[in-house]
C-alpha cells in the first residue's frame, strides 16, 4: 500500500513477523494493472469461444401445412372419459 506508513504509526508491531498479535482471517490479494489486463483478455477469450459453441446452426424443423394439421386432429379421439 503507498503511504502505508502513515495508516500504520503506533500498531507497526502487528505488522513485525513471529508477533503475538492477532492475524487477519483474510490474506490480501494484489495485483498489478497488467494482471487485471491479462485476466480480461483471458475471460474475453473464453467468451468468444462460448458464443462460438452456442452459435451452432439447430436444423429447422420441416415445415407442416395446414392440412397434413386437418388429418391429425381429425385422427385425435377428444372425449371425457365415462366413470365406472
């Protein structure tokens, strides 16, 4: 952290190793621009190649006219059923 050594005056023992001090939970993670950059392009990469992947030309289904539809529900039994 720049200018840390303003944040830290009177608690610069926590930060000596071997301290008896409490520990964070949490350990910080620091990264340069060119990390963050290289990450990007890494995740842009792969989202060009999901949109690839989901991309892929389904064959259309072959077209039903209206009276190949007629024959079919004329074929249906639509009827309630009687109670015994």
């Amino acid at each position: 952290m720049e200018n840390g050594g303003i944040t830290a005056v009177g608690v610069f023992r926590k930060h000596l190793p071997g301290s008896n001090s409490i520990k964070s939970k949490y350990v910080t993670i620091v990264k340069t621009r060119e990390e963050l950059d290289l990450e990007e392009a890494a995740a842009a990469e792969m989202s060009e190649e999901e949109e690839i992947v989901n991309n892929i030309i389904v064959p259309a289904k072959p077209a039903i006219s209206v009276n190949d539809l007629t024959a079919m529900a004329e074929k249906l039994k639509i009827g309630k059923k009687q109670a015994k």
